[in-house]
C-alpha cells in the first residue's frame, strides 16, 4: 500500500475527521489517480485511508479514518446503501431527491440523483472514478433500479485531471424525465439539464415559497433566474395573480412554459422573459414597476473563497436592484450557492445592499439545501446554499 505523509501539525483536520488533504500538507509520498493510499503524521502515525489525486489542490480525499478498514468493493456497496437508507429519514415530498451527497455521505467526489425511475450520478474526484463500475452497480442494487445515467461534466472533473463523461452507465431509455414534487409536475432533462438536470436542493424552499403566496397573496411576482421555473410553478400554485419570470437561456425559459402549462396555470397568469437579469432589473426600476415578491436564485459566482470579493460586488448588486423594486411589506426570496460565501458574510452582503438602496427589513427566515443534501458536523463545507427571506419595512 502506498503511503503519504503529512507535514507536521498538517494532521489537525483529519484528527476532526474532516475529509481533505490539500496539497500543501503533504509532504512526501503519491499514488495513482483514485489509488487508496495511506495518509500518515509527520510521525508515521496512522491517520486515514485516501483517494489520491496527483493534480487537483486537494491531493486526497480520505475514504475512512479506522486502520482496520478495507476500502474494496464491499466498502462501496456498504456506503451506497448507507446513504440511500438514510433518505428513508427524511420528509421528501418528491419521486426526485438526492441519494448520494459526496463527503457528507462519505462517498467523496459521488454526487448520485434520483429521478423516478432513473438514476443519475456525477463521478467527480479520481476515488470516485476509480470505482465507477462497483458503485454504478452497487447503486442499482440497493436502489432496484435498471437505469443509471452519468453526468460527469462538472468544471470540477477538470482540477481532478478527469475528461468530461457523460451517457447511460447502465440501461437506457429517454433522457426527458417528469418528477412530482409537493403534488406538482416538473419536466427536466437529464442529458442537458444544469447539474444533474434540476435543482433538486430548492425542493423545500419552492414549498415555502408557494405558502407565502398563499399567505400572503401575492399579486406581482418576479422570479430572477428562473432556469425551468420551479418557483414559478410555486408562486402560482399558491395563488399569486401574475409572475414575471427572466432567464437568459431560451430553452430554459421554453421548458418554464411547458412546466406551467403541465400543472393547468391560466398562461395569461405568466410572463417569460428571455435576457440578462441585471438589465432587466434595471430597466423595471426606470419604469416604475413595483413587485410584491421577488426571487433571486443565482449561479454560482463564487465557486472558491479565492472569488469570494468579486462574486461579493456582484451579490450586492443585484440584491440592491430587488430592494429599489420590493414595494413596503414586499417579500425578497434571495440565495447565494457559492462555496465560496459563508452564510455570515452573505448576510452582511444583503445588509449593505439595503443600505445602499435604503431599504430596511425583517429577516424572517434562513433557508438551506432540502435536507437530502445534508451538512454533517465534520463537513461544514456542505453548507454551500444559503437563503433569506426579507420582509421590506
């Protein structure tokens, strides 16, 4: 077996059972691309068995931390069902949830969905490459499923030295999916859709959503990078009058109307808009347009600590446009999923846009992924979704 050594003091993370192993800990020793390897202290101590990576900046991902432990095929079927099990603890009103949710499972590098009948995984670290074909089987097995379709095409393949894979791994059949979720019909592609073709860890917050628009009863309601128009599908079904819904991509938007249609919305209820956001915003605020309820579900623009800054302007910015635009007692829905910003520091970026448009108001709520995409208590960096609801004053 072959074996890395840390340098010293480099062995605190681990010691916390914390998965990652960056380049600049260690000190000697390698391996294959997903070969198991031995991770040691600078005093030759045991400390856990890994995946290694020889190009990505985190140099291995640790598989478990006991020295009795095999990481063979049996480990891989075992964590499969594991994290499969574990959904069976959870309150998901969905036939679409995720099944396997990386290091928070234990699975470093796995990110497995599940759409009905169909399976799609993400191999994203050379571990998890490394052992495709025992998980892809493994999962199906647990699962009872025949049909496991890969979207390995995550810009994160690339650090890990990986080419982009994608197609059916086992079976095949259409890649057009249509899920229920709280008693609604979704339409998504598995082959071109973003991730692993939805999003999959908005599920609870669309449910809290459509409740504010019944509560609330919304009558005017822009919903900012709608993607296929999941929270416009719940603002209408908790009764708002009219939802504006912007989204730079014109097949996004098409699938938006097809998923409003599908669930029996009066069309003249909904209005698409294909451009930029930030324009768009803009052009409302010269126009006088007022909302009572504005979502604001971004990409990622920060997908490391190292874009923290630049992606914190544009957070701010886009935030401070929705205030000027959030009439008094509105409600601004508004979410960063970049890693990169940690829920503290996104609240101080949504503090200062107020600010800047002179807009106070009332936190009411934190929002976070659905809870089948857990944050463990050793894996803060699960945390990746962050959102707040704010009452205008």
């Amino acid at each position: 077996m072959k074996t890395i050594r840390l340098k010293q003091g480099k062995e605190r993370s681990l010691l916390r059972r914390h998965p990652w192993i960056f380049d600049g800990a260690v000190a000697r020793g390698g391996g294959d691309p997903g070969e198991t390897v031995r991770v040691e202290s600078a005093e030759g101590d045991f400390l856990a068995w890994a995946a290694f990576s020889p190009t990505s900046r985190i140099r291995a991902r640790a598989w478990s931390f006991d020295e009795a432990q095999r990481i063979d095929a049996p480990f891989f079927v075992a964590g499969c069902a594991s994290a499969v099990r574990a959904r069976a603890r959870f309150d998901i009103q969905s036939d679409g949830l995720r099944l396997v949710h990386g290091e928070s499972d234990g699975l470093p590098g796995l990110i497995v969905d599940r759409y009905g009948d169909t399976l799609v995984a993400q191999f994203l670290s050379c571990g998890a490459e490394r052992w495709k074909n025992v998980i892809a089987d493994a999962l199906l097995a647990e699962t009872g499923l025949t049909r496991l379709y890969e979207r390995s095409d995550a810009s994160s393949r690339q650090l890990e030295g990986l080419p982009a894979a994608t197609g059916w791994l086992r079976g095949e059949g259409p890649t057009e999916l249509t899920i229920r979720e709280h008693g609604w019909r979704l339409t998504l592609d598995i082959a071109s859709g973003h991730k692993t073709g939805f999003y999959l860890d908005q599920r609870d917050s669309r449910r809290v959503f459509a409740e504010h628009a019944q509560r609330l009863r919304f009558q005017r309601v822009l919903n900012c990078y709608c993607y296929t128009g999941g929270f416009t599908v719940a603002a209408l079904s908790g009764g708002a009058a009219h939802v504006t819904s912007i989204d730079s991509s014109g097949p996004a938007l098409a699938r938006a109307r097809e998923n409003v249609a599908l669930n029996g919305f009066d069309m003249s209820r909904a209005e698409f808009v294909e451009a930029d956001v930030n324009k768009s915003l803009r052009a409302f605020i010269e126009q006088g347009r007022l909302f009572d309820a504005i979502v604001l579900d971004p990409p990622k623009f920060a997908p490391t600590a190292a874009h923290a800054e630049r992606a914190a302007r544009a957070y701010k910015d886009i935030n401070r446009l929705a205030f000027k635009l959030l009439e008094p007692g509105g409600v601004l829905f508004t979410w960063s999923c970049s890693g990169g910003i940690s829920a503290d520091l996104f609240h101080k970026i949504v503090a200062s846009a107020g600010v800047d448009a002179d807009v106070d108001g009332y936190i009411t709520q934190r929002l976070g992924g659905a809870p089948d995409h857990p944050m463990t208590l050793v894996f803060p960096e699960g945390e990746y979704l962050k959102g707040l609801v704010v009452v205008r004053k």
